[in-house]
C-alpha cells in the first residue's frame, strides 16, 4: 500500500509499505546508473518506459526456493528498512537515502532490486490474489521509489560541526540533564483539552488515546547527546531514529536500527521548547522532554518539526489529563 505522511518531517513520510520476499544480497562493486537510451524503451527486461536499469541485467533471475523470506519493508522519503514483522519495532536493516543509488523493477520476474554502494538487495514481489493485484503492488513501488530517488539525499542531516559526531558505540550513553523542570521553557502546557478539541480534529486526539491498542502516531529524526566513551564521555550531539506511539516514545539508533531507549508516556511531565539562542542558526530548534526523574534534550531538523513534535507530545500529555480528571 501507498501511505500518506504519517510524521512530523516530510523527510521521514512513508512513500510505500508493503511485503517483500528478500533474496541474499549480493556485492557490488560497480556503481549502478540508469540507462537511458531513445532506442530502448525498456523491453529488454519487460518492464514499461520509465523504469530504472543498471548495467547487469539478466532475464530471468535465480530465486532459490529455500531462502525465501518475507520481510515488511518500509520506504520513507529519507531511507529504506525492512523488519521481520509489520508489528516488529527494531528493524532488520534501515538504509539511509544517501547510500541508496538507484533501484530496478522486473515485470517478467516480479523482482525488485535496490542498489546501495556495497551491495545489491534483491527482493520479490510476493504473488497477490490475482495478476491485477501484483502488477498493481508493483506500480506502486516504482512510483515510491521514482518519488524517493527524485529528492536530495543530504536532507536527513542537521548539522555538522565539532558538537555532532555520526559515529555510533555500543558504550555510547544518551545524556540526561541534570536540570529537571520546566524552568528554562518559553512555552509550558497550559492548554485544556476542551481548549485543544475546540480548534482540531478530534480524530487526531484519538491516535493518543492510551486505552488503544499500541500503534505509531509519528516517527521522524531528532538529534540528542550522548557521552562518548572513546572520547572520555565527552557529549555530543547524535542523530537516532525516533518513533512516537501512543504509549510510548522511542529512540533507535540511526545505523542499526536498535532500540537505544524507550520512555512510556504515562511518565512524561511536560515537552518544552528550550530559550534557543537565535544568534546560532543551529541552536534554534532545541526542546526538552521532561517525565518525572529525567530530562532530555533534542535538536530538530527545523523549527517547524521542533513545533510538530512539541505538539504531539503536549497532545499526549493532554489526553492524559482528561482521562485521569475522568477517572477513567
């Protein structure tokens, strides 16, 4: 299925999700670029004008039976990752859009193939109820993945500088200031809930609702310090993959997808915009998540995310509140 934007960043929207059947990948030393040629309209392989192709092709690809797994794979606008399950929340591997050099889709073999600089990732198409069905699953992924390659791959980054460090360690831990409270926030939860349902959807209200079976609201890319180990826990700012439920928040590392934190909300206090210091471009999108023993802090991409995910926590602290005054 095509999704709509589910997160607070564009960059993080979900393009595609579906199941894929994933074949071993294989090396690649070359790097792929797409053929374009006015005599070639993409009969080669069977697939339609306006298919991707790389230089190695082959008609009928080999798909050993006793490899096959399916995974669900999930393209957003800044990376591609697939997991075990639909339910599961670590991912098995998350390719960022900036190793990811193009992609091919075989019509006549149901095969996806997605080129990184290191190796080649084959999948296919599992079969649908009917023809119909997997021609159309197909289509959808090269229009994803057409709309995936067409935005620039620099865009998941916020910052560099002597405060960021992108390598990842085991032994890194996420900092918590020793600061608690809401006493350095420009703007505090004042909002009543009837306030707040006045002015939006009250469908969106219940994405929040705790009672609910788990599900994701938003995800997205926050950065947030950790101590360095190998630099005498030094702090710096490092970027994690960060997904939002609706009875939890949780932090995954960018590289490997493994789940380096998770708060449940029920702890959360209150999610404060930080007095940023407009004189650094760079310092202007700072927030801090307050729950009762700790506090931490983030930097987003822009200020309008920074906005967004102040307001997806504060709708959850919400929703608390008047449950809670409900005594439900």
């Amino acid at each position: 299925m095509i999704a709509g934007a589910t997160a607070p960043s564009s960059q993080h929207e979900i393009l595609i999700a579906s199941n894929l059947i994933k074949k071993p990948s294989t090396s690649q030393n070359k790097t792929p670029t797409a053929q374009s040629s006015s005599g070639n309209n993409g009969a080669a392989d069977g697939a339609p004008q306006g298919y991707h192709h790389h230089h190695h092709h082959h008609r009928h690809l080999w798909w050993p039976r006793t490899t096959d797994h399916q995974y669900w794979c999930v393209l957003r606008k800044n990376q591609f990752a697939y997991y075990k399950t639909r339910d599961e929340r670590e991912a098995i591997s998350v390719i960022p859009r900036f190793d990811i050099l193009n992609f091919k889709i075989s019509e006549l073999d149901g095969i996806l193939t997605v080129y990184t600089p290191s190796k080649d990732l084959i999948f296919k198409f599992p079969r649908g109820q009917n023809e119909k069905v997997g021609m159309e699953l197909m289509h959808n992924w090269k229009i994803a993945l057409e709309k995936f390659l067409s935005s620039p791959s620099g865009n998941e980054s916020v910052t560099t500088g002597s405060d960021y460090d992108e390598e990842e360690d085991d032994d890194d831990l996420i900092v918590v200031d020793e600061k608690a409270g809401p006493s350095s926030s420009k703007h505090s939860c004042s909002l009543t809930m009837d306030e707040q349902l006045s002015r939006e959807d009250k469908e969106f209200y219940r994405m929040f609702d705790p009672r609910n079976a788990e599900h994701q609201v938003c995800s997205g890319i926050l950065y947030t310090k950790v101590k360095k180990k190998k630099l005498f826990n030094r702090a710096k700012w490092q970027k994690f993959n960060v997904e939002l439920t609706n009875t939890s928040f949780n932090l995954y590392s960018f590289k490997t997808g493994k789940l380096k934190k998770s708060i449940k909300l029920d702890k959360i206090i209150d999610c404060i915009e930080l007095d940023n210091n407009s004189k650094m471009k760079n310092d202007d999108t700072n927030f801090a998540l307050i729950t009762f023993d700790e506090r931490l802090s983030f930097k987003a991409a822009n200020d309008q995310d920074m906005v967004d995910w102040i307001i997806n926590f504060k709708s959850g602290i919400l929703i608390r509140k008047k449950l809670k005054a409900e005594n439900i």
